[in-house]
C-alpha cells in the first residue's frame, strides 16, 4: 500500500509540473474477470492457479496537452478477489530424512516419491498503475492514433492460508508461503480512437516493454531481483449521448506479467538448501464497464 501511495504521489507531481493537472475526461471502470498464477521452482514446486477477481480503476485514457499533438494518459487499478482452494504441488524430500538406527533412505527410493498436491486457499489482491506521454501522428476530429512511453508498477499480492499443517509431515515448517511481488515497467504503448458517429467510438491500447521484478517470500532465503517482460491490450466502445458531458464504456482487457528464470535459494527444508530456477507468470482478464464526464 505505501509503495502505490508513493507511485500516485510522483505521478500527481508530473502532472502538476507540466501544467496538466486539470482532467479532461475521467472514467470510471468496474470489471469482472480472472487471474492467473503461473509459478514454478524446478524440483521443488509448482503452483497454477485461478480466481475470480474484481476490478476497479480511475482512468484518464488520452489528454492532448496545451493544444498539441502531445497526450498524456493513466490508468490506476485496484483488484482483488475472493479466497478459494486449490492446489499446489510440493516436492517431497521425506526420503532425505535421517531416520533412527536407519539413517537416510537412499537417494533411488526418493525418485519415485516424487510431487505431492497440497490444498491452499488462495488470495490475489494488488494494484497495477501507468502514466505515458506521447505524441499524435494521426488526429482528426475526435479520431487518433498515438504512440507513448509508458511508465508503471504493477503490486500483486499472492496469499495462500491453511498450508502448514498440510505439508507438516514433509517440511519443518512453513510458516508461510505468500508471495509479494514489486514490478517496475517501462516500454513502447499505442493508443487509438475512431469515432465512427457522433455518439458512437472505438477505442484499443496495446502496449509491452520491459520489467524488473523485487519478489519476496518465505520460501526464499532472499529476496529475488528479476527482469522480465509485460503486454497489455485494451478494447472497449464509448458512447456519449450528444447534448452531454456524460459517456458510458465497454470493454475488455487483458494483462500479462512474466519473469525471467532465476536461481533462488530456498529457505530450511529439512535442513538442506535447495537450489533451483524460479519462474512465474501472471494473467489478468476481464471485461468492464465505466462512467465517465468530460470537463
């Protein structure tokens, strides 16, 4: 939470420094749709999961600037989800137990143990935020197309409750598996408009670039620094009644975060360190609908 307060409070100062701190059209969306959680450590756990979430967002889609072919845009999501169980599979290094008088069961008879499902409930809650500056190389009336540096975070929170007690008989302890992922991004955006009535308009929004990732949680011994990639497409149309101020939205957007492979250190499990490559993607869709106002 004091990460996106700090990001809202920076991007509010840039607007203001550039003399664009009045809205010309806000938009407000509530979507329903999913969220992926695609995770792996080889060897050791692999988790792939999906919830139900809930979108809310404040949106300023294009804002030309000083009457220019310049722009600026944000988008400010909050989502969530309710808690719902599923599962994830675990390793199982029992065979690498010293037992009494018989020691550690031989590393052929740990093979075929194999992975394990243990049931979790699982959570996503988070916030996703951008701000681009661009430059209109088409505009025409309400009609545009164009191209944008975008600049954003991206706050999931992964919340896994009821494990410990399941994976007891495997691993000393999990305290808890939660995983706090950070992601700075940085790359090209287009945005478009074609208003093909005077009510009527279609709009879309593609963007992709480059991310780093700070990803904690207690399965790490560290936290993990890892560069990844994202992508983003938005579609919807706009109708404004004319006479009015007033314009409804419906649309669909779909959001993609992944991380590059990594060694990570895993934490004490059965008193052995755990070497292994850590990769994760994560996947929203959903369709909203919105309310805006021109100003």
């Amino acid at each position: 939470m004091e990460k996106s307060l700090f990001l809202t409070a920076i991007m509010s100062a840039l607007a203001c420094s550039w003399g664009i701190s009045s809205l010309a059209a806000v938009e407000f969306r509530v979507g329903k749709g999913s969220y992926d959680t695609d995770i792996s450590i080889k060897e050791f756990m692999t988790h792939d999961t999906t919830n139900d979430i809930t979108v809310f967002s404040l949106n300023e889609a294009h804002k030309e600037i000083v009457k220019s072919p310049l722009f600026y845009y944000y988008e400010a999501e909050l989502y969530t989800s309710s808690s719902k169980t599923q599962e994830t599979e675990f390793a199982n290094f029992a065979a690498d137990y010293e037992f009494p008088l018989i020691g550690s069961v031989n590393e052929m008879t740990n093979s075929f143990l194999g992975m394990f499902p243990v049931e979790g409930d699982y959570q996503a809650v988070g916030f996703d935020m951008n701000f681009g500056l661009g430059y209109d190389v088409l505009r025409k009336g309400e009609s545009y197309l164009g191209l944008a540096l975008n600049l954003g975070a991206t706050l999931p929170l992964i919340n896994a409750d009821n494990l410990t007690s399941k994976a007891s008989f495997t691993y000393d302890l999990i305290d808890s598996w939660d995983l706090d992922v950070t992601t700075y991004k940085i790359g090209p955006a287009i945005k478009g408009n074609f208003a093909f009535t005077p009510e009527f308009s279609l709009y879309g929004s593609f963007s992709l670039g480059f991310q780093k990732a700070a990803i904690e949680s207690e399965l790490f011994k560290s936290s993990l620094d890892i560069n990844g990639d994202y992508s983003t497409v938005d579609i919807g149309v706009n109708y404004q009644p004319i006479g009015t101020k007033y314009f409804f939205i419906l649309g669909h957007t779909t959001k993609r975060w992944s991380v590059d492979s990594a060694e990570v250190n895993l934490y004490n499990f059965f008193n052995v360190d755990v070497f292994s490559p850590f990769t994760t993607e994560l996947k929203s869709n959903y369709t909203y609908i919105g309310v805006g106002y021109h100003f």
